[in-house]
C-alpha cells in the first residue's frame, strides 16, 4: 500500500510537473519497477528509492518512507516526494 | 481498486523541504542497499464500450489509458500490447465487457428486427432463450439482426 499526502500531492503537482502522485502511486503499485534500494538517509532517516515509469512514459525516482519504522518491509509506505527525469 | 488513501498532514511544510535533483537522485539510488520490491497480488480492470461502431477499453485503475478498434477482437489485443508495456507481469487484467441492453431480449419468435446500429456488441436470445450470439464486429452497425 502507498499512502499519499495531499501537501505531497500538491508539491509533486507543482514542482515536478508532468508528474503527479497519483501516476507514481500507479506505477510503483501496478508497473514495473526498474530498481529499487534502501536509502539510509542521516536527515531523513530510512527511505525506499524506487525508480520506475508511468503509463504516460515518465521515468522517476520515488522517495517512499516506510509507514512503520519499526517494520520497514511490512509494505505499507508513504510517499515523500517523486521526481521525473529531465527531457532531453 | 483504490489502494491510495488519503491522510491528513503531519505537520510539516513540505513547500519549504529542499528537492532533490535528478542527479542526487540517481546517486542515492546507486548508494542504495539494492531491494527486489515483492508486491502482493494485483489486478487492473479494463471496461470496454462499444459507441458508434468503435469499441473503446480503458481502465479506472490506470490513468490516461484508452484503446480503440473496430472489433472487440482488435481492441483486446491492442490492450494487450499497450498494457504489457506499462504493467509488471505479475499483475492480472480483468476485462469487462459491453453488457446486452435489456430491451433487445427476445423471449418469443416473431418479435420483428433489431435495429443493430446503435447497439454495444449485442446478445440474441432466442425463443427459447438458450442459443446466444455475440455480434461483435464493426459490421454489425451495418445489419440488421433477426431474431429467431
């Protein structure tokens, strides 16, 4: 499961635009995801980094925080931010 | 399915956090210990139209997808390339297809013709409501359809 903030919604929306959180919400639910790792953040703590692509096309990496610290695999994560990778 | 939920904000401005670039984020994706992601099992549904001679799919699950043909034939394997492009294998597709409108039922012989033009793919019951054919060609908006 991937829990969406609407504030993430908003900013992925905004900033990171053809992107929108719920095209990565499809993508890293239904698509096929190209890698993936734990990224042990001192700031942010502990984050999944999915890289993947949304049915339109749009390649990504995806921050996703595990929604319970104390099981990180427990596969329910919150997304923290996504973003798409620059045209060239 | 709507797996995305909605929570409330925890508080924190997240206008105000820094983004990472493309490039730091490629790099903490290098530096990452590597996961193979398992997913728990899952299905997208594909609902197909019929309108005016086009058979339409698209799908509640999967933004901005939608697939035409001029059979339902040629429109479930344009589905199926489109989609094996997007989906991980591992997900199942379930199709739904038009359903007969009521009102072209037949439950008795001599009920007179169907007009087929403005029909969504369409099932003809015959007297004895057993035998079913599906008409699902582009042809059919062309014909009409006794029936028996």
């Amino acid at each position: 499961m991937l829990i969406v903030d609407e504030s993430i919604e908003a900013k992925i929306r905004d900033k990171h635009f053809p992107l929108t959180a719920e095209d990565v919400r499809q993508a890293v639910v239904y698509g096929r995801v190209i890698s993936a790792g734990w990224d042990d953040n001192d700031e942010h703590g502990l984050r999944l980094v999915v890289r993947a692509t949304t049915y339109a096309g749009v390649e990504f990496i995806a921050y996703l925080m595990p929604a319970n610290e104390g099981d990180p695999e427990e596969g329910t994560f919150v997304l923290k931010t996504a973003i798409p990778k620059p045209s060239t | 399915m709507g797996i995305m939920s909605v929570v409330t904000d925890m508080g924190r401005n997240v206008e105000d956090e820094p983004e990472p670039t493309w490039d730091e984020a490629v790099a903490a994706l290098k530096a990452a210990t590597p996961v193979e992601v398992v997913r728990s099992p899952r299905e997208v549904t594909v609902v197909y139209r019929y309108t005016d001679g086009i058979f339409t799919a698209t799908s509640p699950d999967v933004r901005g997808f939608r697939t035409t043909g001029r059979s339902l034939h040629e429109t479930r394997s344009l589905v199926q390339q489109d989609l094996s492009q997007f989906l991980d294998p591992a997900v199942k597709v379930l199709e739904r297809f038009p359903v007969p409108d009521r009102e072209i039922r037949t439950s008795a012989a001599g009920c007179g013709w169907l007009k087929a033009a403005s029909l969504p793919g369409m099932i003809v019951l015959s007297s004895s409501g057993t035998a079913r054919t599906f008409v699902s060609s582009a042809r059919a908006s062309l014909r009409r359809v006794r029936a028996s």
